[in-house]
C-alpha cells in the first residue's frame, strides 16, 4: 500500500518520500537536505508533513517550492503550532512581481491540539493568509483509500509524528459452493451498516445478511508511522505506544549513540537503544532508523544502527 525512499544519504538531513498504491501523487515527510530529491518529485507531490521546524527538517522546503511554482496545483503542508507562519515568512523572503495568479495554492494545516487544527491557504503573489477553518478531528489529511493521524511529541518544541493508515477492506470468503456475483458488494454494505435482516438474493434463493456474515472477514489496512525528534522520555513513549503499536512499519529517529545518551538528554532527542526498545514494546513488524547526527563517520554510524537492531531484535 506505501512504499517509503529515503530520500536523504545517511550524512544528510532526514527526508522521505511515501508513494501510495494506485496514487498518481506522492508524498514528503519532513525536508531536511535530500539531494536524491528530483523535480519530478517535487512538481508530484500533494502534501508535505513537517515534523518541526528546525533546520535539518526544513532547509528544503525553498527546493520543493522552486518546483511546485507553475504547476497550478494545491499543496496541503501539515506541521506544529507556528507553521503557518513560518511558511508564510519564507515564502514571503523572495520577490514576486513576475508570478501568475494561481501558480501553486499552499493549504497550511496548522495542528493547535491533540485534536484541532486550523487550515489557511496561501496564494500569490501577496501570500497573505486567508483562513478556512478550523477543525475538530483526528485525522489530518483523508486521501482515497488512507487517511493521516498524528500524535504530538515533546522535543523542547513540538515535534508531530504522523500514522499513516490505510482503510480496513472487507472479504468474503466463499464457501459451501457459493460463487461472486453482485450480492458480494450487498452483503459488505449490510455488514458495514450491521443490517442483519436485508434480504440478499443469490442465484435463485434468498438469504438472510446474518446468515451470510460469516463469509465476511475484515483486512486490517497497513499502517506506516513516521516517528522524528523526540525526547526519550516516558511521556513521548507512551504516546507513541497508543498510536503506534502493531503498525507494519515505522521510521523512527535516532540520532545518537549509545554512549552519547547525555547528549540525547541535554537535546530532548532518541538514542539508538532506546528507538530500538520502544519499537519492540511496539511490536512494530518493520522498524527502521533514520535521522543521524552529524558528528558520527559511517563506522561510529554502523555501530549506531547496530545498537538499534540488538534492542530491537533482542
Ligand atoms: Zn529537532
Ligand atoms: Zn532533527
């Protein structure tokens, strides 16, 4: 259902691209520096989801930008408190006397709560804000066949990691000689609805929808979180074990050693062991690190993503 590339080389800034099945549109978390980003890319995307602001998560937003302009298109960014802002202000730093009307559309979805964002758009030349709404739901972003949830993590700012949940599908597992036909998609609207007693004909008989419900089994939809910057604390774990137990795989960041968890401490971020644990408490089917500081060569690097998979495998 999801396919993630990391766009980002281990020594740069973090940046993934989600493509979903059977979408013409892709999708971006975060945009740290990804030279691997192409344009292409870039004019495809329908939203962007903003961890947080600091620099090694938005450095590329200029590049994204620079290609998105022309295309005509609604881009949807998601972020934390401030975001519209923000946006506003970097689009804002370049001159704009040559652009068309309607060039690109930004829909900033600015999260308030745990449940409550706002949205307002953007739109050239004069980028000013124009609100829309605001919103009660715990869904950010509703595409055809997923939506995305999210969860606020504490990084001395708030840092939102994302769930990307694609929709349950029913199944109908045909026995005692039943064969397809119309009723098939009766039946999962009958269940859908739990109307026990709509009457649904197969070939020449009548049936019962409650007689018929045990053909009916449902598939859960596969679930991808996107976990950056966050203090290892107890109060981060516990929101991400409510939002992200069970997901079939999840990005998280890890950006020290070991050995540097001092370091993690004094900058409210993860350290290898600690992601790792937190995605076996998880039970997450595929957990992968991503995010790295700096300071690190590929060995210290190696070393680092082993420590992951030993707590996470162990
Ligand atoms: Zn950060
Ligand atoms: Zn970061």
């Amino acid at each position: 259902m999801f396919s993630v590339e990391i766009k980002s080389e281990r020594d740069e800034d973090v940046c993934l691209l989600i493509n979903v099945q059977n979408h013409s549109y892709n999708y971006i978390c975060d945009c740290g520096e990804a030279k691997a980003l192409s344009a292409k890319e870039c004019r495809n995307t329908k939203a962007i989801f903003l961890s947080h602001t600091h620099i090694d998560h938005f450095i590329n937003f200029d590049k994204l930008l620079r290609h998105q302009i022309g295309t005509e298109k609604k881009v949807t960014i998601c972020g934390p408190a401030g975001i519209t802002d923000q946006i506003q202000h970097r689009i804002k730093s370049y001159c704009w006397n040559l652009i068309e009307a309607g060039a690109v559309t930004y829909e900033i979805r600015e999260i308030k709560d745990t449940s409550t964002y706002s949205i307002t758009n953007l739109n050239p030349p004069l980028w000013e804000k124009e609100e829309v709404a605001v919103c009660e739901q715990e869904s950010i972003f509703t595409e055809k066949d997923f939506s995305v949830e999210f969860e606020i993590l504490d990084h001395k700012t708030s840092s939102i990691a994302y769930l990307f949940r694609a929709e349950d599908k029913l199944k109908i597992n045909l026995k005692d000689g039943f064969k397809g036909g119309k009723w098939i998609s009766e039946l999962k609207n009958a269940y859908i609805l739990n109307d026990e007693n709509k009457v649904i004909q197969i070939e020449e008989k009548e049936y019962l929808a409650k007689d018929l419900f045990p053909m009916v089994s449902i598939i859960q939809g596969k679930r991808l979180g996107v976990i950056m910057d966050h203090a290892a604390s107890h109060d981060n774990h516990i929101k991400i074990k409510n939002k992200f137990t069970h997901c079939d795989d999840v990005y998280i960041e890890c950006f020290y050693k070991n050995e540097d968890k001092e370091l993690a401490v004094k900058n409210y971020h993860s350290y290898a062991a600690m992601s790792g644990s937190i995605m076996k408490e998880c039970n997450v089917k595929n957990a992968i690190p991503v995010h790295y500081s700096r300071k690190y060569d590929a060995t210290e690097l190696d070393e680092l993503i082993t420590q992951f998979d030993k707590a996470y495998k162990l």
